[in-house]
C-alpha cells in the first residue's frame, strides 16, 4: 500500500511534465559534468561544494553555456529530519549571473530497504547582470526514492526524483508580465555507483522544463504556430557527478550519505 501510495504521489507530481506538452519546445540535450568535495562531520552532518560546467549542444558550437558553484551545509536532528542551506552561483555567456540562497528542510524516511525522502527549499534568486530581470522567490518541493544494491565490494542506488519549484509571488502590479505559478520542473533518474567510502560518482538523465506565458506565433504564412497560453521548454540533460568524501576525524560505519544531488 506505501509503494501504491509513493508511485501516485510521484506521477501527480510529474503531471505539470506533460500537461504543457500541446505548447512546448524541446531542445538538444545538454551535457553537464559535475565535481563534488563533501566533508563528514559528526553524525550525519556534512558542508559541501561543488562545481560543474554545461556545455552546449552544437547550436553554439559545443561550447560550454554555463558554470555554476554551490556551497552547503546540512545538519540532522535525528534519523529522518534535518535543515541547512545552500548558495549557489552561476554564470555563462547564454544566461544571467545569478545567486541564489536558499534554506532547506529535508524529511527521510525508511520502507524496509526503500528510501523515500522529501526536500523543501525555499530559495531568493538575485540577477545581476541583465536589465529588467527581477529577483525572484521560489518554492521548491522535491521528492526522490532509491535503494542501495550491494554488487561485491561497489554500491548501486538506482534512483528516481521529481522537483516542481513554484513561483511565490504575493500580489502581482497591473503592468507586470503575467507569469505561470510553476516556474521550473525536473524530472530525474540515476544510477549512483559507490567505489569505496572515499569515492563515488553518479550517471544521470534528467528532464528539465521552464514554463511562460507566451503570446500566439505564426508561420510566414500567417497561420498560427504556436498558439497563445503556457509554453514549455524543455531541455534534456546527460550528466555525471563525482564525489570525493573527506571524513573529519574517524570514519563512522554507520553515516548514512545522501545522492549526489544535494
């Protein structure tokens, strides 16, 4: 009945994925490599930094699109809760330098050898270099589900997560552009590979849709091509993360480590 339960939950959540799929656009896939150094603390605690570079599919020449960093600290209260926050910058010729603080609270729960967790964030995202483009708050709720596989000496944790991030706003001006409530979706699936308690990395495919309100387009010969309303972009994404852990102190045997994506 919690399995019932968990696969209802995932596909409501993926549901926006498809409901925008009469006005969409979906681009080439980008690649995105990403290098993670992770910090054990006591208990379950752990700081964290990263960097990765996206590079373009060949409308740019393959050239990298954009770098962004990210730094974090999370602490466990107990086995299923804990909090911390994250900073994240990014940067690239093809979009806005961006910052983005956020706080998160994650929630972690154990079906026999099932993993399901949930992870709220709310995030302040500040431009800087481009006229006209606001900042902006951000909801975001992410649900993810994985088991751990023992193969020899390595570690699978095959891995499915989904991650609508809602546009808070208030109250909106008169003059101001309408803009839709879900803002970004990503629909994720990996296969995380753990080589030793140092070392891990983890192949990834993910879905990635932007939503706006756009008005109608048309072809040269006046039809239309794109009728007026939502509109999705969607931007498939291959890439792998590597992670190097380095304990404070004594190992501990019976730290539990989160995936790759934090």
């Amino acid at each position: 009945m919690r399995h019932i339960l968990l696969a209802a939950v995932l596909a409501a959540l993926a549901f926006p994925f498809t409901a925008a799929a009469q006005r969409r656009s979906v681009a080439d896939p980008v690649y995105l490599p990403e290098a993670q150094v992770e910090v054990a603390l006591q208990g379950d605690d752990y700081v964290f930094g990263s960097i990765n570079l996206v590079t373009n599919n060949g409308n740019l020449g393959g050239t990298f699109a954009q770098g962004q960093f990210r730094l974090g600290y999370e602490h466990f209260w107990n086995e299923q809760w804990s909090w911390g926050g994250t900073l994240t910058g990014a940067r690239g010729p093809v979009v806005t330098t961006t910052v983005v603080p956020e706080l998160l609270l994650r929630h972690w729960n154990t079906f026999g050898s099932v993993n399901f967790r949930q992870r709220l964030g709310l995030r302040y995202a500040v431009p800087f270099d481009e006229e006209g483009v606001r900042s902006r708050a951000l909801a975001a709720l992410r649900l993810d589900v994985d088991r751990v596989f023992a193969l020899g000496r390595i570690g699978l944790r095959p891995r499915l997560a989904v991650e609508p991030v809602l546009f808070v706003r208030l109250q909106r001006d008169d003059e101001d552009v309408k803009e839709p409530f879900l803002d970004f979706a990503n629909l994720r699936a990996e296969i995380g590979c753990r080589v030793s308690d140092h070392f891990d990395f983890t192949p990834f495919f993910a879905y990635q849709s932007a939503y706006s309100f756009v008005l109608a387009q048309f072809d040269a010969n006046g039809n239309i091509r794109i009728p007026a309303g939502l509109f999705s972009s969607v931007q498939p994404v291959l890439g792998v993360e590597a992670r190097v852990t380095l304990f404070k102190g004594e190992k501990s045997t019976e730290r539990r480590q989160l995936p790759t994506q934090y």
